[in-house]
C-alpha cells in the first residue's frame, strides 16, 4: 500500500507552498486536524488540498485514491471528485498535497467572477479569501434541498443517494450531507458530486448493526444526524427511484467483485480492506429496499448458483 502511494508522487518546487500560503481556501476548518482546501485565483481549474503528514496518513491517502477509482471507474452512478495528483515540495518528505481538477472545471465560462468574503480559519494566523460556492457553480446537498421543488432535480437528488450507499458499502466517514455537491450549471442542468471519501466510519459491529437497523437511512446516515426535512424529501426520493437504486446494486456492484478484488491487489491493500464485508453491506442495502415478493426471487436465483467462497484474507 504504502509502495504503490509512493510510486504516485510528483515533486512541485519550493514556491508552490508560498502559492498555497497566499492562496483563497475553499472552506473553513472544522477541526485543526482537517487538511484546508485551496484556491488559486490564476489557476481557478485547480484545487489543492492538504497537509497530509507522511507516512502519519498513509491510510487515509489509500483509501482516497482506491475509493476514487472504485467510485468512479468499477460502480459508476454518481460523479466523484478527482482523479487526484499527489506530490511533494521539494526539501520535505514530511508532507504530502493533493492535487485535482475543480468539480466545475468544465463550466467557468458561466462563473466568472468568486464572490468572497475575509474570514478567519481555525488554525491559521491570517485571514483568507473565502470565495462562496454558488459563484463557483455549485453548492451543497442541504442547500440544495432548500430551494423551491421545481428548482432541483430528482434525478440529481437520486445519483446523491447512490453516492451515500458507495460510501455505507465501503464505511467511508463522515456521511454529513455536506459531502456531496450540486453543480448547478448555466442552463440549470444539476449534477451531484461526493467529496471528502478518505475517512473511515468509527464503532465497531456492534455500530454497524444499530446502522442496519435503522434501515436505509440509518446505514447510509451511519450515526450523523440529518434533519427530519432532509430525510423526508430524501424519502420521496427513494421511494420513486428504489427499483433503481436495486437495479444499480445488484448489476452495478454485486457483479463486479472480481473487478474490486483486482483492485485491491492493485492498490496493495488486502490488510485494510474486507472484501466479503462489502458484500454483506451491498446485500443489507439491497434486503431493505427490496419487497418480499422479490426477495423471494432473489434467493430463488441464489439458491441455483454454485457457491463461490472468498479468499482466505477476506475474511
């Protein structure tokens, strides 16, 4: 794992860090062990993220880039930021920086111009620039949620809720809905986009089945606490796209398990990731959105294939 993190690193010069110590960031600090997001005005098609310490954060970098490719190129259904370029500045090996396209890269023509504000960031000494995230192109799921029904898409609203499953299967932290964004381009077209997927959820079986109990929304939640507005017009939502959403999850991602086991191998990481738990989350989503009828079907279909065990280090 830690081989193949290393084989992705690019060195960036020594002024790249005085770049990034002038720079706009994206958001405010939530806590001081949170990496800030930076804007570069010049390069407005660009974001950089970080510190992360080396090798302190070798995991958490993992994941990052494994669930990126898992996401986006294996499952599919929901855009995800990225592809992500790591590198170094030159003289330190302590620290590592992420590199990626802005998520509305493709559409600034429509935004031209960051509305921002000076504000303080936890910390940090100085006061930075602040641009708004509606005059980059986009803003957040909650936000989204609040505009007229008319405004917003349930399509849109949808591929959110796909990204929200992704991220049960694979226990990806902070499950807030602040994680996933809304572009909003000129002509109103709305695309949901998962961010900030390198953590793992906290707890241990005993969390996970108090998330399994709570039904869909308790495993995707997995112990953040949405607001009963949010959960209920996500509700519609699920109920008008639940035979999607199964479709997606047995074509989608049950079929594909070869394609993340090689990805794993891949990415070095048969220590840190279960392969057969993925399966039992996938199969947990799609028990509480199927109706009994189906289920009845399914197991019908499962009872007349032949077993195939996992790997002895899957278990």
């Amino acid at each position: 794992m830690e081989k193949f993190i290393e084989s992705q690193f690019k060195t960036e010069p020594e002024s790249t860090l005085d770049k990034l110590n002038k720079a706009m960031v994206a958001q405010k600090r939530t806590s001081l062990h949170k990496a800030l997001v930076y804007l570069v005005p010049s390069e407005k098609k660009v974001v950089y993220k970080g510190p992360f310490a080396w090798p302190n954060k070798c995991h958490m970098l993992a994941h990052m880039l494994f669930r990126r490719e898992l996401f986006a190129e294996v499952w599919g259904g929901c855009a995800v930021s990225g592809p992500f370029e790591l590198f170094r500045i030159a003289g330190n090996d302590k620290e590592v920086y992420i590199k990626m396209p802005h998520i509305n890269a493709n559409d600034f023509d429509g935004f031209p111009a960051w509305t921002c504000t000076r504000e303080r960031i936890l910390g940090e000494e100085a006061t930075r620039l602040v641009p708004t995230k509606l005059s980059q192109g986009f803003m957040e799921l909650s936000e989204y949620l609040l505009l007229p029904a008319e405004d917003r898409t349930a399509s849109t609203l949808a591929s959110a809720l796909i990204h929200f499953m992704h991220r049960y299967i694979c226990l990806v932290g902070d499950a807030a809905p602040r994680n996933v964004l809304i572009k909003v381009g000129r002509r109103w077209d709305h695309v949901a986009v998962g961010i900030d997927y390198e953590e793992n959820r906290t707890g241990g079986e005993d969390k996970r089945e108090q998330e399994r109990a709570g039904g869909f929304f308790g495993m995707i939640c997995g112990g953040k606490k949405w607001s009963k507005d949010t959960i209920r017009l996500l509700d519609d939502v699920l109920q008008g796209f639940k035979a999607t959403f199964v479709e997606h999850l047995v074509n989608d991602i049950d079929t594909k398990w070869p394609a993340v086991e090689l990805l794993i191998k891949k990415h070095g990481m048969f220590e840190v990731i279960r392969l057969q738990s993925m399966k039992d989350r996938t199969k947990a989503l799609i028990d509480v959105l199927t109706p009994p009828e189906k289920k009845r079907k399914f197991v019908e279909e499962d009872e007349s294939e032949e077993d195939q065990p996992s790997k002895p280090y899957f278990q």
